[in-house]
C-alpha cells in the first residue's frame, strides 16, 4: 500500500512537474484590420506591456499568445475560436473589442470548458441571465458607458438627446443604459456597423435640432463622425457627449480641434493618481511613443490580473475550479487604483467625466473634470444566477 500511496505521489508530483513547464496558451483574438483595426493594435500592445512586466510568464510558466484578426465579424470570430480551441490548444481567450464578437464565440468557447477574460466587449447577456463561471469581464458592461454618461447630462440640465449608435449588441445595450438614468426626450439613430460616411444622418439632426447628441462610434467610425459634424457646421452650436471607448488617444490625434469641447464618461485616464496608472502610462509612451487610451489600459489589467490569478495557484491553469477561483479573488495593482469583480464577474468601478481640450502642449486631449459616479454596479447582476463549476 505504502509503494502504491508512493507511486501515486510520484506520478501525481511528474504530472505537476510538466505541466508546469509547458506554457500557457492564450489565443488574443482581436480586431487588427478594417477602420477600428488601430484599436486591436492598441490592445495587443497593452497585453505585450503586461506580459513584459511579468518577463514574459503568467503564474511563473511561460505564456504562449497565438493573435488572430476577428476582421470585426461575428463569423471571422467564430472560426477563429474554434480553430484556436481545436488546433492550438489555447485555454483562455481574450483581446476582444466587439460584442458581436464576443457573443459568436462565448458559447463554442464556454461549452467547451475554455475561459473568456474580455477587457473590452460587454455586452448585457453575460451579465445577466448567461452569465458563466469561465467569463470574466475586466472593462464594463456595455450600458454602464452611457448610463454614467446620462448621470453627468442630467447634471448639466440636458433635457432632451440625439442618440446615435451602430446597429450592433453594443450600440443597443448603450441605448438601454442612456435610458435607465435619462429621462427625458431621446430621439434614436442607428447607423450600419462600420459606416464611415453620416452626411445623411448629420443633415437629420440638423433638422431635428437637438438640445445635445450623444454619439457611440470606437475607432475609424467615431472619427468620421466627428470631422463630418465640424465641417456642417454643428460644432459648437450643440453640445457633443459621448464615451472614452470612442474618444480617447486612439481617435484624437486624428480629430484634432474637432473634438474639443465634447464631454464623456471615463473609467480610467492617464491623469488618473495613482501608482499602477502612472507607471503603465509612463511605461506605454516608452514603450510606443504615445498615450495610451481605456482600451489599453483595461487590456493591461486583463494581463496583469491573469498573472496574479495564475501566480496564487502556482500556474495550474489545468485545474478550471482552481483558477476560476483565483480569478474571482485575484489582487493586482489595477491601473484604476481598485479593483473588484462583482458577482457575475463584471467590475464594480468608478466613472469620471473628462472633456477634450488642448494641454500645456498643444496636444488634443481628455482633460479629467470629476467623478459622476462611484462604485457603480451594472443593471444585470441580479438576473445573474451562476452555477460554479
């Protein structure tokens, strides 16, 4: 008995062993091409930086990261997944800006005993009644954007809104959240996904001649909005709100004087005061030669919290109930200064708000104002009913 008891402990001990010098796949998958392809690169960046701080290991075992372009398609995301899953063997998935995105490849993903760590996409579902123990959100919940954005306009006595927004998961879950905390008039426009070209829609709201707009365009799309809006004349005429995932460094320099002046919601900024903040921005324009943007930063924390969460069980990512334990109760030093998940896995944070201005530089930036709201908790958590593995 004692030789079988031994025998066991040997083999059991071998197995740990190799297990803990094979590396970690991640498979970041992400949106490299197309006009919000500025955006996966932004993100892939800010992963590289958490993983350097880290040497290079997540849990002390070596990390594998196997990118792949999601093109921005539910589709492209799908197949991406499933070979990633199939052929590669990654154990966690990540980089995904999308909700589309995210939706297409959770339940593949989920089903087949993979984790999901999103530091962008957010939409409502997997907040809410498809919540997972393996699904982890380290950004926001989609609504979350614009209900923090509603809170700040109802502070500046708007009273009646323009809404505009892709047509997409995410578009709609920010309608949702502009209209639990905002009250008053909303006139609502959805745009095809990816649209580059709002002469159209502009000539609409000029119309209509709204009281404020507030507009959800990330990347390329939020670009073209804004430069469209100035050159009809609107700016300045009409008070422009929108969100840090559309207005931050990865679309500024490209607006320029265009943007000033508008106000957003931010979870996080490079004038944010505290340590973790200041050493990966100061890191990031080391590293890249330019601020980083919300994309970056919560992509950095999606990093450095799978190295703490790894890191607590000695990197034994092949035990899913031990590490999605270590998950839940991970502590890192989150750019956002605290950090913590609620229960169906999505953050309980702060939102400021910021307004885009010219620095002592004569750069084009989000000037933090304030805070609108502390610990601000998401609409869906209570229809969230998570069975732990």
């Amino acid at each position: 008995m004692r030789r079988l008891l031994l025998g066991l402990a040997i083999a059991s001990a071998a197995s740990f062993g190799a297990h803990a010098q094979a590396p970690i796949k991640i498979g970041f998958v992400s949106t490299f091409s197309g006009s919000s392809g500025v955006l996966g690169q932004e993100a892939a960046d800010a992963f590289k930086l958490a993983l350097k701080k880290s040497h290079g290991l997540l849990g002390g075992r070596p990390a594998q990261i196997i990118y792949g372009d999601d093109k921005g398609t539910p589709d492209a995301g799908r197949q991406l997944v499933d070979k990633m899953i199939e052929s590669d063997g990654v154990q966690v998935i990540t980089g995904i800006l999308f909700s589309n995105v995210l939706l297409a490849v959770a339940k593949p993903a989920l089903s087949s005993g993979q984790f999901i760590v999103s530091p962008v996409a957010g939409p409502s579902q997997l907040a809410g009644k498809q919540c997972h123990p393996h699904f982890f959100s380290v950004s926001w919940q989609n609504d979350t954007i614009t209900e923090s954005v509603a809170i700040q306009m109802v502070k500046d006595k708007i009273t009646s809104a323009y809404f505009m927004a892709p047509n997409y998961p995410g578009g709609r879950d920010q309608l949702a959240g502009l209209k639990r905390y905002f009250k008053g008039g909303i006139t609502e426009v959805f745009t095809a996904f990816g649209q580059l070209d709002y002469s159209a829609e502009i000539a609409q709201l000029r119309a209509k001649n709204p009281q404020a707009v507030l507009f959800f365009y990330p990347g390329g799309m939020g670009i073209n909005f804004l430069k469209q809006f100035a050159q009809s004349g609107l700016k300045g005429r009409i008070p422009l709100y929108s969100s840090a995932n559309t207005i931050d460094q990865t679309t500024l320099p490209a607006i320029g004087d265009d943007a000033i002046g508008l106000r957003s919601s931010a979870l996080w900024s490079e004038q944010l005061d505290n340590a973790a903040s200041k050493e990966f921005t100061a890191n990031f324009k080391s590293e890249y030669r330019r601020i980083p943007s919300a994309y970056a930063a919560t992509t950095y924390d999606a990093g450095r919290l799978l190295d703490a969460a790894l890191t607590s069980i000695g990197g034994r990512i092949e035990d899913k109930r031990a590490f999605r334990q270590a998950l839940e109760r991970a502590q890192f030093d989150s750019v956002r200064g605290k950090f913590k998940f609620n229960k169906n896995h999505f953050p309980i944070q702060n939102f400021y708000v910021t307004e885009v201005v010219k620095d002592d530089k004569g750069q084009v930036v989000a000037e933090m104002k304030g805070i609108i709201d502390e610990d601000h908790v998401d609409a869906y958590v209570d229809e969230c009913k998570m069975v732990p593995d």
